[in-house]
C-alpha cells in the first residue's frame, strides 16, 4: 500500500509538471503582440502634437499640413496606417500623457528640443531639425548683448519648455536672471508680448521666430541663448522598442533621402519671401506683362460680372501675371490654383486662359457662401480673404470677431481679429485651430491697392484716348502715356 501511495504521488507530480510545461509552451507559442504589431492591427498611429506653424495645421482648403504633419503622414503611409492627431495644449501634460501606463498615444512630436533633462522620461528618434534658442527684444529699447544684461529685467518662456530649463541652469551663473513661464502660450504670443512692452525680452525658438517675424516688425532678435539643439519626436521609455526602432529607420531615410529637406523647404523655405513686389515692380510689369493677358481678363469680367481690374489685381497678387508661376506648396498657374481646386472647376491650370477662368468661378463660388446680408465692399474682401486663407478660417474669425464685441459683417474688424487666429489662446477654441491670420490681411490690402492702381491707370488711358482722338493722334502714343501714368500712380 504505502509503495502503490508513493507511485501514485509521484504520477500525480509527473501529470501537474507535463501541464505546467503544456501551459508554458502555449504561452510562448502565444505571446504579447508588440508595439508596432498594436499599432498595425489597430490601423492608426496616434500621436500627441500642438497646433501650430511648425507642426500641424489647416490650410486654404480645409486639409490639415504642416512640417510635422507632413513627417508623421509619411511615416504612417510606411507603416500602413491612419494616422490621428491628438492636440496638448501645453508641453507638461504633453510629457505626462506620453508617458502614461494607461495613455494610448503612440509618440509625441511637436517641435520638441532634445534635452538631458527630457532624455530622462522620454526616448527621442534621431533628429530631423535643429533650432537655436533666441532671445528677443524691442527695437527701440536697449539691445542686450549678454545673458548679464538680461538680469533685473523681466523674461517670458513657455511653461515646461527647453527654454525655461535652460534658464534654470543659467540661473546658477546668473542669481539676477528672472524670468515667468506663461502656461498655454506660443512662440507668438510670447512676441507680441514684448512688441507690447508687457514683456522685456522673450525667450523662443528660431524657427518659431522667423515665421513670426513678419507681424512684428518691431522686434528683433538680441542674441543666441544657446548653439543650435536637434529636434526630434519622443516615444514612451519602455522595454518594447519595435515601434521606436521603426520610426528611427524611417527618421534616418527621411533624412538622408531628402524628405526632410524637402518639407522644409515646403514649409520654411517661404518665410524670407513673404513680402510681394513693391510699386515699382508693380509698375513694371503693369507694362510688360499685363498687357498680354488685359483682353482674357476682360472677357473674364464681363462673363461674370465683375470688375476687371479686381480679377488683374488678384492675379497679380497670385502670380504676378506669371503663367508658369509656381510656389513652394506646389499651387500653380496665372491664378496660382491647386491641382484640387483645379479639378473641382474643371481646368488646365497651366493654360493660362483656363487658369483665369477658373480662379475667376472659384473666387466667385467662394464669395457665394458669404452671408446675403453682408454688403459691398466688405463681402468681397471677406471672399479674397476666404480665397486666401480658406473659408472656414474665415468664419472662424469672424465668429471670434463677433465674441470679441466687434462687427462680423464688417470688413475691418474682421481684418483686425483675422491675426488672433494664430495665437493659441484663441484658435484652440475654434473649429478649425491654427492659421496664419496675418497673411490675408495683407494678401487682401495689397489687392485692394493694385486694383485701385489698375481703376485710376484706366481712366487715366480713356483720357488719353480722347485727347488723342481730339488731335488725331495714333494709339502709339496713347499707348506710352498710359504706360507713364500707371508709373507715376506706382511711385505714390
């Protein structure tokens, strides 16, 4: 008995082993899935990002662009996946979130500085930009030249941000370096607030800068706070680094095989061009090109009935009557149409004669969707504005126009809330988030100044006309006159 107890003790141990050993091979056989294997099985990369110019947002046409997200567009085509934007307000909770047990987001990348500091909760991909942190100061005011000369004054940075740990460590050298972390706020915002004097000296990054540079003439940059510093996207710290071993290979084909180069120029390579021909040029080409192209825009005008010299502005504006004109963002043509836009009308884009009429039926088809009760003139500097920066941009400022106590019917306050919607404090509650509302305020002044140009250059050229016919004289002479007064009207 005790030796059949024995033998059945030692089956029973023998039988619960070749069970544990079953149940381990099944585990192998059937392990977790990786990162990279979620991420393809669910059919979305989620991401974490800030609306902004140097990351994300909408543009004319109501699609989403910008550096990042064209990188993280490529990246998930790589993968085979939907890619989702998730936006943080502020940098803080942008690192608590991504770092998260219970977060689903994938990685962040919002124009993030690499630092030792964020090395320690964050795993960053190689870099595919470097910036400089640049200090900035009002024209007018005492340039500081040093970090010395900052001490005693009063520095804005955005809470949470490479530039305030990089003045916590120069705080060390520096006991007088002072400076406030403003939680919710960007790069412009920290600009306009030392163009308003409420700051002395603000602390941004370079690129940031040189996109803003253009609404405030009024500031300039005083020195480098810092050399140049890689930007790059960051990814959870864990012990699963299939996703981050993807994106890193991605990151050092982009780099090397000219993608990253090319969205730059795509997206940065605008910023020292923003400023169109001054009246000289104007004059100039009112001359040499306009006159191949007055007769189709004529006949443009009077199809649709409008102005003529409304649609020669506008296409001055686009193309400065340029056929084979061509921006960085790949809109093309007379009437600078993109291939979206050209198929929605229905047009060769590069045959100018189609260009014209199409940009002419868009203009039109845009200007429609502004509200009946909105009257002349302000209907159609809203519809230019819409043609510019997008429609529902348009109503985006206009709703905030509304909630500021201004005019949403009227052109010039809308004009004077359009800038609004590239500040955060204000796009982050409208539909369509950032845009850059400075650009069709401009866009939209310069047309309004070429096509007053063009009006008085008409009438000019039927005085001429008359007095020629008075003397008999031949259109020759007609012909050079017109050509001297639209230059004389250029040099006011």
């Amino acid at each position: 008995m005790i030796m059949k107890s024995r033998l059945l003790r030692y089956s029973r141990r023998l039988l619960k082993g070749a069970a544990l050993a079953c149940c381990a091979s099944l585990l192998v056989a059937s392990k977790a899935p990786s990162t990279l294997e979620k991420v393809k099985a669910s059919g979305t990369l989620v991401v974490l990002s800030q609306n902004g110019p140097t990351t994300y947002y909408e543009d004319a046409n109501g699609h989403y662009t910008g550096f990042e997200y064209d990188m993280l567009k490529a990246f998930a085509r790589e993968l085979g996946v939907k890619l989702e934007i998730r936006d943080v307000h502020d940098l803080p909770h942008l690192f608590r979130e991504l770092s998260s047990p219970d977060s689903d987001a994938h990685l962040a990348a919002a124009a993030l500085t690499v630092t030792p500091e964020r090395r320690e909760q964050v795993r960053f991909a190689p870099s595919y930009f470097e910036i400089r942190q640049q200090v900035i100061y009002r024209l007018g005011e005492t340039r500081p030249r040093s970090i010395a000369d900052l001490e005693g004054k009063t520095v804005a940075t955005i809470a949470g941000s490479a530039h305030a740990e990089q003045l916590r460590k120069l705080s060390e050298r520096y006991p007088g370096l002072q400076w406030e972390e403003v939680s919710d706020a960007d790069a412009m915002e920290l600009v306009d607030m030392v163009n308003s004097g409420k700051f002395h000296y603000a602390v941004v990054d370079s690129n940031a800068y040189a996109v803003h540079r253009g609404l405030y003439p009024n500031t300039y940059v005083a020195f480098n706070l810092t050399q140049y510093q890689p930007v790059s996207w960051a990814f959870p710290q864990s012990d699963d680094d299939t996703l981050y071993r993807a994106a890193r290979n991605f990151m050092l084909r982009a780099n090397t095989g000219g993608l990253v180069a090319e969205l730059r120029e795509l997206h940065f390579g605008h910023v020292s061009k923003m400023n169109v021909g001054g009246a000289q040029t104007f004059a100039q080409l009112t001359r040499e090109r306009l006159p191949r192209w007055r007769d189709e825009l004529q006949k443009a005008a009077e199809k649709y009935e409008l102005d003529w010299e409304l649609l020669a502005a506008l296409s001055y504006q686009e193309s400065h009557w340029n056929p084979r004109a061509k921006s960085p963002t790949g809109v093309r043509g007379l009437m600078m149409l993109t291939r979206a836009t050209a198929k929605e009308m229905g047009v060769n884009r590069l045959d100018p004669l189609e260009s014209i009429d199409g940009g002419t039926r868009y203009f039109l088809q845009v200007r429609d969707k502004i509200p009946e009760r909105i009257r002349e003139p302000d209907r159609t500097w809203m519809a230019l504005a819409a043609y510019n920066v997008g429609y529902g941009h348009l109503e985006d400022a206009r709703i905030l126009t509304e909630k500021l106590g201004g005019n949403p019917d009227r052109w010039p306050d809308v004009r004077d809330h359009l800038p609004l919607l590239a500040k955060r404090q204000y796009y982050k509650h409208l539909k369509h988030g950032y845009a850059r509302g400075w650009e069709p305020v401009t866009y939209v002044q310069n047309i309004r100044h070429y096509q007053a140009l063009l009006t008085w250059n008409s009438r000019i050229e039927e005085q001429r006309l008359a007095a020629a016919a008075a003397n008999d004289e031949g259109p020759a002479l007609v012909d050079a006159a017109g050509a001297e007064a639209a230059g004389a009207a250029s040099a006011l």
